[in-house]
C-alpha cells in the first residue's frame, strides 16, 4: 500500500469498510491548471454506515474524514463511490 492508501485507511478506520479500493489517477491529471499540489485518486468504500444515506450524505461522510488530508493539501481532487454491502455484492 502506498503512504496515501494507508493514511485514507487510517481515516476510515471508523467506517469498518468490507472493501476500500484505491486508485492513484494523479498522473493523468499532470499540469492541468489549477492544480497547485496534491494528488488526484478514486475510492470505493464498502460500508453499512452507507446503508439508508442518500448519495450526496455518503460523498459528506468521506469528504469529512478526508478533511485533514485536503487541509494539508494532500489531495486535489477526489472521486468516491460509496455503496452499503448489499449493493457492492448483489
């Protein structure tokens, strides 16, 4: 795992995600304007906290506990899927 993975881990250790897939898209966002540090990734979480929050109330939960890392400027830009077990595996 690289050291973005385990610090995102770390944050939702909370969530007691099922599945927490990590992608580093940073490299094709390179010199786009705008972007004054920080990486660009996509999750998917897999987590009953999910379970009866609508879309947008998912993306605020991980939008919160990422906060430390968008306050350092760690991360740029973030893209989340967010889905309850039940969905993810059926």
């Amino acid at each position: 795992m690289s050291d973005m993975q385990n610090q995102m881990a770390a944050l939702l250790a909370n969530f007691n995600a099922e599945v927490f897939e990590f992608t580093d898209q940073s490299h094709l966002h390179a010199g786009h304007a705008g972007n004054k540090g920080g990486g660009h990734y996509a999750v998917l979480i897999v987590s009953d906290v999910f379970a009866g929050k609508n879309r947008i109330a998912r993306w605020r939960m991980v939008q919160a506990a990422f906060a430390p890392l968008f306050d350092a400027g760690k991360i740029h830009a973030l893209s989340i899927d967010a889905q309850t077990p039940t969905e993810y595996f059926h």
